[in-house]
C-alpha cells in the first residue's frame, strides 16, 4: 500500500494500550457534543433575548425538521464511519477512500435535493407539523435559510464522523469549534443588523449557521488536502466521488436502522412530554429543566459508545478479535465510572445546579429534585448498553439495537406507566426510566452474549447475493448509538 495506515492524522487503533487509546480517542468526541449543545444554549438565548417566545417557538418547530434530517445522516454516517475503520484496520487505504468517495459524492446529490425541496416547501412543512399560527410567519422565515443551511451541515457531519472512523477525532473537535464560535458569534449581528451586517431578525439566526458552516466544510476540505491526510481523493482517485453501488447499497441498507433508530427515541420523548404535560405546570418546566441536565450526563456514555464503534471496527477488519472483547470490557469500566461521577457531583449539588434554571424559590425545584434522585442512575446501565451497542455495530448488526430500542421506549415504557399510574402517580414516568434501561441492557447483554453478532456482515468486497441477505437481515436485526435520547 502507498500510504501507511497511520498519518498525520490517522490513527490505528489496533495496536498498544486498549483503555489510554480509548479514552484519549473518546475525549475530543465527548468534547464536540457538549460544544454542541452549548451552541444550541446560546442560540436559543439569542432568539428569546433579541426577538422573543414567538421566535423561540418558532426555531423549535424548525428545529424538529432539522433533527429528523440529520437522524438520517447520522445513521447513514455510521454505517460510512464502519466501513472506513473495517478497511482501516486491514490497512486497505484505498477501500477506505472508495467508501468515503462513495458517502461523500451521493451525499452531496442528496443534500442538494433536500435544500431545494425544502426551500420551497418550507410552509407545508410547518403545517403538516401543526406550527401555532402566531408563530408561522417566524418560523417560515427561519425553516427556509435554514435549510439552504442543511448541505453544509450534513456534509460537515458525514466528514466528521468519516474521520473518526480512520481514528482522527482531533480534526472534527478543532472545526467544530471553528463552526460553533462563528454561528454563535455571528448570531447577534445578523439578527440586529451590526455593523455593515442587514438587519435579517429570526432569518439572521438562521444565516449565521449558514454562514457558519459552509465556512467549516470548506475549511475542513482545504485542510485535508493541505496536511494530506488520509482520506484525501487526488488524480484518479476524484472517480470515488461517482459512488459505488455495491458500497452505497451497503451504507444504505446499514444506515437506514440507525436513522430509524432517532426517530424511535423522538417519537417516545414527545409521547413522554405529552403525560408530562397533563400534571401540570411546575413539574412540565421541572422535567424540562431534567432534560438539559441529562443531555450533559448521557454525553460520556454516547462518546464511548461511539469510540468503542470506531476502535472495534478496526479491531475486526484487521482480525484482532482477541482485543474486541477487551476493548467493550474497558469501555463499560470508564463509561461507569466516568458518569457515575458525574451523577454523584450532580447529586450532591443538586439545588445549586437546578436552581441555575428556574430560580431557589421555584415550585418546580424540589420536583426537579426529586425527578433527578429518581431517574437520573439509569443513564449508568444506558452506558453499559451504549458501549455493547457499539461493539455489535462494528461488525454490522444493525438490527437488534433498533428493535431493543423500540421495545424498551415504547410498549414497556408506556405500558409500565400506564399500569402502574393508579398507585404511583406521575412517579410511574420517572421510575420509567430505570425499567426501561435496565430491561434494554439486558436484552442488550443477551445479544453480546449469544446473539451471533460476529458472524454478522459489514464488508462489501465480499458482494453477497440478495439470498445471503435476506438470511443476515433475520438473523442480526440492531442499530447504531443516539444522538439525543432521552433514556
């Protein structure tokens, strides 16, 4: 092979130390997803401060388009990121870039579509999701930048997650800060008109992503080809752009579970808020408040997870299945110990912490109190399962986590809510959590345990015939880990 499988920087992590490789590679990950999610703290301040609640309401309803676009991505992307570390760990360099040329070109068509057809079809989209009237005209003006917005952003997710599957996860960290400082910097003076910046309102909060953005794809591309890193396409190799079908069919049908995957957790989350918000005010704005707070506590378990993926895949496309076990057995060790500090910190300081949100004298805090003493632990055993969750993906068992998922998050949680109301009241949707993740992590322990997830397929060089299929799909049925679950 012309390039080694370890440059400036990629990494191959089938070799040395399992627990300080997995650690430092989930680190940059972990810091990417709070940076994220500050951004979007930031930006809602923004809209509600500068323009107001209609405005406010008007990018939550843009937003739940955005997050069921993206939920395709990140599981397409997934499918791409295993792939690439699968021909990473067997120093197939070139196999890597076929994939990566693949993902990278067909998304582009993709992206194209969905922001033209958005663009245009902005206004009955937001009818169809039954937007208040007051809030239309706002969110109009919002939906329609934003989706002009959608090429660079799902293109800079699929980049990102493609580097992290040839071991980079530096790179992504660096331009995700590149892209969230300028969005979230950009926000207040496109929306006010500073400077020599148009005077845009909710459309400037939108143009800043835009902005944003392209800026950080472009970027990201320009260097890439200047330190040559390993997933650059040069000469003959721009022909990997034109996608291959036998890859592409792969990603697809791989990808598609993972996606699904997000919108599962979506549908049981509204469903959740939907009971939440029939016992009243003070414990809706105290389980909002639960909400933020469980964003930050799941993030240690998501980024392992992820890395667990990544490191795993390489493992088994170079064939060191003697460290894959290894690799899951360490991720669990850290993901338990890393967020059972942080519940323990949360815990502790609680009042301090909730009090950040709705104020000491808040009626709502000591039922966030109690909503977090109760729930909150279970985000230890949704570790444990992220991490196997993300050993299995390696080697494309992308079914049975989607049919866990949606067993767990929809006829248990609900049923057990239901039948339990009468003698626990709104406890039986707080206790939900912890049955619900503990009934998942052992279906999950099943499946790692005698799931015959190894004999599962991911490559594509072995071209099976649509009977071989058929035979995987009903024999490994899982996907992949989530963006932003709420249990």
């Amino acid at each position: 092979m012309p390039d080694a499988p370890a440059t400036v920087a990629g990494q191959d992590l089938t070799q040395g130390s399992i627990g300080s490789t997995l650690l430092k590679f989930a680190l940059p990950t972990l810091a990417s997803s709070i940076i994220q999610s500050l951004n979007g703290t930031v930006n809602a301040i923004c809209v509600g401060r500068l323009i107001g609640e209609d405005a406010l309401a008007a990018t939550s309803n843009a937003n739940m388009v955005m997050f069921l676009l993206t939920a395709f991505v990140f599981g397409f992307g997934m499918a791409s990121t295993i792939l690439i570390g699968q021909a990473w760990g067997r120093k197939d360099i070139a196999g890597a870039r076929k994939v990566f040329g693949t993902a990278a070109g067909s998304f582009l068509v993709v992206t194209i579509i969905i922001a033209a057809a958005g663009y245009f079809l902005s206004g009955s989209i937001l009818a169809l999701l039954g937007t208040p009237k007051e809030a239309t005209p706002l969110a109009h003006a919002y939906l329609s930048v934003i989706f002009l917005a959608m090429p660079p952003i799902l293109l800079l997710t699929l980049f990102m997650m493609a580097l992290r599957g040839a071991g980079d996860s530096m790179t992504p960290l660096w331009f995700m800060i590149l892209s969230v400082v300028l969005d979230s910097g950009l926000n207040p003076v496109f929306i006010l008109g500073l400077g020599p910046a148009p005077k845009m309102g909710i459309a400037g909060a939108a143009f800043s992503t835009l902005v944003a953005n392209y800026v950080a794809i472009l970027a990201l591309i320009a260097y890439v080809y200047v330190r040559d890193l390993p997933l650059r396409l040069r000469g003959p190799e721009l022909r990997y752009l034109w996608c291959d079908l036998a890859i592409l069919k792969t990603i697809v049908v791989k990808g598609f579970p993972m996606g699904i995957q997000m919108i599962v957790i979506s549908l049981s989350s509204l469903a959740l808020i939907g009971l939440v918000n029939t016992v009243g005010v003070d414990t809706t704005a105290a389980f909002g408040v639960a909400l933020q707070l469980w964003t930050y506590v799941q993030m240690p378990a998501m980024a392992l997870g992820a890395a667990v993926s990544a490191m795993a895949a390489q493992n088994i496309g170079a064939g060191r299945w003697d460290r894959v076990g290894r690799i899951t057995r360490l991720g669990i060790i850290q993901t338990l110990a890393i967020t059972g500090v942080l519940i323990v910190a949360l815990t502790l300081a609680d009042r301090e912490v909730l009090s950040l949100f709705m104020g000491s004298n808040s009626p709502a805090l000591p039922i966030a109190r109690h909503i977090h003493f109760v729930a909150t632990w279970n985000f230890l055993l949704f570790g444990v399962m992220m991490v196997l969750f993300g050993t299995v993906r390696a080697n494309g068992a992308v079914w049975v986590p989607l049919i866990v998922l949606t067993v767990g998050l929809i006829p248990v949680r609900f049923g057990y809510i239901f039948a339990a109301w009468h003698w626990l009241g709104a406890d039986a949707i707080w206790t939900s959590f912890p049955v619900t993740s503990f009934i998942n992590l052992a279906l999950a322990i099943g499946f790692y345990l005698h799931g015959g997830w190894k004999k599962a397929r991911m490559t594509v060089d072995e071209r099976p015939d649509s009977e071989q299929c058929t035979e995987e799909a009903l024999a490994t049925r899982e996907p992949g880990g989530a963006l932003n679950p709420a249990g």
